[in-house]
C-alpha cells in the first residue's frame, strides 16, 4: 500500500509538472452548467445500470434479493474503489457486503465474477468494434484484426466457457483449503451461468454499462467544445480502461490521467483538452464515490422512528 501510495503520488506530480495546468484551467473553465448536470446524470445512470446487471446476475442464480440493497452495494463499491490499491477492490467490498444476503454465500462472489468478466468482454468488443468501424487513416489492416476479435469475443462469451473455466482453474489451485466453496462456484459459473440466456442478457447490460461510459467521455468533449477528441475516445477508452485496472497506483489514480493524455495525443488530442477530459472522468469516479459514503454514513445511523433498514 505505501509502495502504491508513493506511486500515486509521483504519477501525479509528474503529469502536473509535464502538463500546462493553466491551459487545463482554462479549457475547464468554460463548461456550462446544463453539461455538469447532463454529466451527473450519466454516472447515476451508469451506476444503477450496473446494479441492474448484478441484480438480473443473482435472480438467475434465484437469489431473490433487493434492489435497492443491491444499488447500495454497487455504490458503496464505487467509494472502496477511491480507496483501494485497485480498481477491481470495490468487487471485493460488494461480494463481501451481499454475502450475507444470499442463501449461499459463494454466489455473491459468483455473481460478481460473472458480471465482471462480462463487463471487461464487453468493453474489448466495444473496443474492437469501434477499430473496425470508426474512420481513421491511422488504422489500416489492424481493422480486419480487430473485426475478428470481435467475433471471437462475443463467440467466446456467449457460447463456449472458456473464460470461466480458466478462472475456476485458477481459484482452485489458489483456494485448496476451500474445496466446497471452488465448487460451488464452480456449479454456478460453469452450469447455472453457463447457458445462452444469462449469457446473453448479462452481455446487453455490459453493452448498456459500456455505452453509458461512452455517453460520459462524449458528453466530456463536446462540455469541453472539443468534438474532435470525440473519434479519439472511442477508439482509445478500452485501452485505458483495461490498462488502468493493473493494480499500479491507488486506484488507477496518475495511470488513468496519464493513459488519456499518451492515447487522445496519439490521435492529436491537446495536451490541456486530453488532461481536462481525464479530470471530469476522474470527477465522475468521485461523484459516485461520494455517493457510495452516504450510503456507508446512512447505514451507520441508528433507524429513526418508522424507518427501515436497507435491506
């Protein structure tokens, strides 16, 4: 954690110091207040589409649990991802929060595997698609490439279980001392997941979920009256979202900024322009962290007179 701390730390000073911050100033300075609600709302609608997605996860592994526990989960994963040395550490905190709530234990972990792997794959194919389609002179061959990726992942995904089968391979060797635990996420990811409909819904919406985080990064640039980082971000968004889930710094925090800067300049993206959109996603993040610690705070006040728990 100390090391990840200092890393953060010198990431971030060295983007502020390669990068004119009064030009990021002023490029940020000039957003309309109608593009800060618009912005909000897309993150709301991002996080309650993921709950949706985990929640529609665990009522086919007929956990009939609640949404609105579920929503709070997913928030409050968002506040542990601000603080966690990794981006996948709010996973931990919902799975460990939903355990309680589910008849077996390891679907809350199933689930949130399952719906994990499908957000990842459906951010590749998004990625893949958007090589294949976008026009960009840059590109050339890497467009049949990237077609044939796209196909393969969604084959992978929707009919074969390969993905999850390397995963159960690795969850065994690592967790010899939980036998019925592997097992039983064995039965759920390798059997009641394993058919065309969960995989196919899950997989609309991860496509729902990926869309919205491109709503968000559009909605950035043209806030910024930057309509030409728009071509830029949707060719270059899985790779600096997958790249920024290497656990290097806390929370992707400097790796993230600096992945926006390197890929939108390699389309020839602005400096200012590159580093402001990677502030407002970054405000993003933290505007449903914060929503994630009123939820944290909420659940640690006593229930008032005809009050309910969240569950």
């Amino acid at each position: 954690m100390a090391i990840k701390a200092a890393a953060t730390v010198a990431l971030i000073a060295l983007l502020v110091e390669r990068t004119d911050m009064s030009a990021v100033g002023r490029v940020l300075g000039g957003i309309d207040t109608i593009w800060i609600s618009v912005l909000v709302a897309l993150m709301l609608g991002f996080g309650v589409a993921s709950a949706a997605r985990w929640y529609r996860v665990l009522c086919r592994l007929d956990e009939p649990v609640s949404f609105r526990a579920i929503l709070a989960d997913t928030f409050a994963g968002m506040a542990y991802n601000m603080l966690l040395p990794t981006t996948v550490g709010g996973d931990v905190i919902r799975a460990l929060r939903c355990a309680g709530r589910v008849s077996r234990t390891h679907r809350a972990w199933s689930s949130v595997l399952y719906e994990r792997v499908a957000g990842v794959l459906a951010m590749a194919l998004a990625g893949a698609i958007a090589i294949a389609v976008v026009p960009s002179a840059q590109l050339g061959p890497l467009r049949w490439v990237a077609l044939g990726a796209a196909v393969l992942l969604t084959v992978l995904f929707v009919r074969l279980s390969a993905p999850f089968r390397l995963l159960l391979a690795i969850l065994r060797r690592n967790l010899s001392g939980s036998p019925e635990f592997v097992e039983g996420l064995a039965r759920d990811l390798d059997d009641h997941l394993a058919r065309r409909g969960p995989r196919v819904e899950v997989m609309a919406w991860s496509v729902l979920c990926v869309g919205l985080g491109y709503a968000y990064s559009i909605a950035s640039a043209l806030s910024l009256d930057a309509p030409d980082a728009i071509i830029p971000l949707v060719l270059g968004l899985p790779v600096i979202f997958v790249v920024s889930m290497v656990p290097i710094t806390i929370s992707g925090l400097g790796v993230r900024e600096g992945l926006f800067v390197v890929v939108l300049g390699q389309f020839g993206v602005d400096g200012a322009v590159a580093m402001a959109i990677a502030l407002q996603a970054l405000a993003g993040l933290l505007f449903a962290a914060a929503v994630g610690l009123l939820v944290l705070v909420a659940e640690r006040r006593p229930p008032g007179p005809g009050t309910a728990e969240l569950d």
